[in-house]
C-alpha cells in the first residue's frame, strides 16, 4: 500500500526544501531542487511492487536537475516515467524536452542529466511516478534513448492502458495484497514497454509473452469498457485488435481464464456492487443488470446463483441488511 514517507506541512517553512531534496534522493534520485515560491508545500507517497516502485509526488512550483556530478556520486540505473494528474511538467534530457499536461506521460532516465519544471497552478501539481531498474526492460538502450525527454501518449494503445494501470493502483492501493506486488510491477513494467517500443516503431522487440501479456490487458480494457453490450462476444472483442478469435481465445487461456468467463466475471462483479450499494437500493434489479449486460432477467439471475449461490434479490436482501446493523452499533 502507500505509505507517506514526506509531508511538510508538517514541518517549519524553513526546513521543507532539505526535507524534500534529502527525501526524494533518497526515495527517488537525488537532485538539486529549488521552490518557485517560499511555501514549500509538497508530498511524497510510495508504494513497493517488487523490485519497481510506484510514487505519488505533490508539490508547489519548483524545479529540478540532475547533474553529471550527482549521477556519478548515486546512480540507481532506472528508468522513470511520470504520468502527470495535475499541473504542468517540463523536461529536458539528452537535447530533447516535452512539456506535459494532465493524462500526458514523459519518460527519463537517472543515468543522464536531466532538468525538470513544474507549474503547480492554485491546486499544486501532482504525478504519479513509476520507476524501476533498466535491466527490466526487454528493450535496448538503444531503443529507449531516443524517448528520453520526450512526450509519450497516454491516451490511446498501451499508453492509455498504463495511464488506467498507475491511476488504479493508486486509487485500489489499501485493498492491494502484499503478496501481487511483484506480478503488478512487472505488468506496469510490461506495458511500459509496450509503450515504448510502439513509439519507437519497434513492437518486434518486445518477447513474446510480453506482447501476449499486453493484448490481454487491452483486450480486457475493450471488454471492461463495453460491459453494457449484450452482444459483446469473443468475435467482436478479436476483430477490434485485428486478431482471430482463435489467437484470442489462447491469450486468454495463457492468463488463466477464458474470454466468457472473463466477461462474465466482471459484469457479476459490477451487479453484486450495485445490488450492495444502499443509494441504489430504489433501482429495480432488472435495472441493474440491463446496464451490465444482461437483458434477460431469468439470465441474469441464474448466472448470479451459480457464481454466488443465492439469487440476486436475496443478496440484495442480505447486503442491505448487513448494511442497516453496522450503520446502528455505537462508535
């Protein structure tokens, strides 16, 4: 889960900014910081996945560089790539720069100097930074350098998929078993290179459980977005990515499900939620599962018993009432 590792609000005015230069060497890489103003309002939260780590960085206006002196003294050989949720962002690394705004992602790395800007605006600016060692990576230097300072798109493709990856991670991070951490990392890490090497024009380096692992998370996307559709169907999820229905039907399986049950697991999962949910207990249960895909109410209700082993209205019944008595015990 996340933990707060700096927050300093908590601390005198005077002290925030080698709070924060001495927090972020040691948490993410040292550089020379200086705030734009003389509030040095700023926040870290980190999370460990393995051997990748996820950051949730707040912060006033600043700016930020990495000299050839500081890599020499610590260098942990990463790549880092922020998604940036608030504010605006500028970096320069390698000759290249690229400002990005919120839904936009930038990438770099720790063994080259860099410079960083941040306009935080009235509401500070925010990232979410995913960083993990180069040897990660099933790409080349070779491919990866040129990207360094430059834009990446995260909204379509893997970009997009990564960008709905970090923000979940974040959003979900308390119901988050210790135990998935690395599995998580090295997904984040995977589409990362998806990603990369789609912007390098360079997808045939990627291996191939990497590019499996990746057409399983986009197809999954597609279908989680497309939950309302009741004619949503292996045949319409594998001509939207230009693949037989054959092949889709193996990556699936290679994940330990298949398409159906997939589809089916996340439409349930979305049903028994609402059904639980006391501000939607006036919404007719046929309702409910109209919007999730199930036109048919005798259909919905028999998929229901077989996963849960009891009918919709008598979960709904049951949740309800869970519900009622916890909201009545004394604090």
């Amino acid at each position: 889960m996340l933990t707060t590792v700096l927050d300093t609000a908590h601390l005198p005015p005077a002290e925030r900014l080698a709070a924060w230069v001495e927090t972020t060497g040691l948490a993410l890489v040292r550089t020379h910081t200086r705030f734009a103003g003389t509030d040095g309002r700023g926040s870290i939260q980190t999370m460990t996945l393995g051997p990748v780590q996820l950051a949730v960085v707040s912060y006033a206006a600043l700016s930020s560089q990495r000299t050839p002196r500081l890599i020499r003294q610590s260098d942990p050989e990463q790549y880092q790539i922020a998604l940036v949720t608030r504010g605006r962002q500028r970096i320069e690394q390698a000759g290249r720069h690229a400002t990005a705004g919120p839904g936009d992602l930038v990438v770099y790395d720790s063994s080259r100097p860099f410079r960083a800007f941040a306009e935080s605006g009235l509401c500070g600016a925010r990232s979410i930074l995913l960083q993990f060692p180069r040897s990660l990576l099933p790409l080349p230097e070779t491919t990866v350098a040129p990207l360094c300072g430059t834009l990446l798109s995260g909204r379509v493709g893997a970009g997009r998929l990564l960008c709905q990856f970090l923000t979940g991670l974040v959003d979900t991070h308390a119901d988050l078993a210790p135990a998935v951490g690395v599995r998580l990392g090295n997904t984040a890490v995977e589409l990362a290179a998806a990603q990369l090497a789609h912007q390098a024009g360079r997808e045939a380096l990627l291996p191939p459980e990497s590019r499996r692992r990746t057409l399983f998370e986009q197809a999954g996307a597609f279908i989680t977005a497309r939950l309302h559709d009741p004619d949503l169907n292996p045949r319409v999820v594998a001509s939207a990515h230009f693949i037989s229905t054959r092949y889709l039907h193996r990556i699936f399986q290679q994940q330990g499900t298949t398409v159906l049950d997939f589809l089916r697991q996340q439409r349930l999962a979305r049903c028994r939620r609402e059904l639980a949910d006391p501000g939607m207990s006036g919404v007719p249960i046929a309702a409910i599962a109209l919007r999730w895909g199930y036109p048919r109410p005798s259909d919905f209700t028999r998929a229901f018993r077989a996963a849960f082993g009891m009918t919709p209205s008598e979960y709904r019944a049951i949740s309800l009432h869970t519900n009622r008595a916890l909201q009545l015990q004394p604090e």
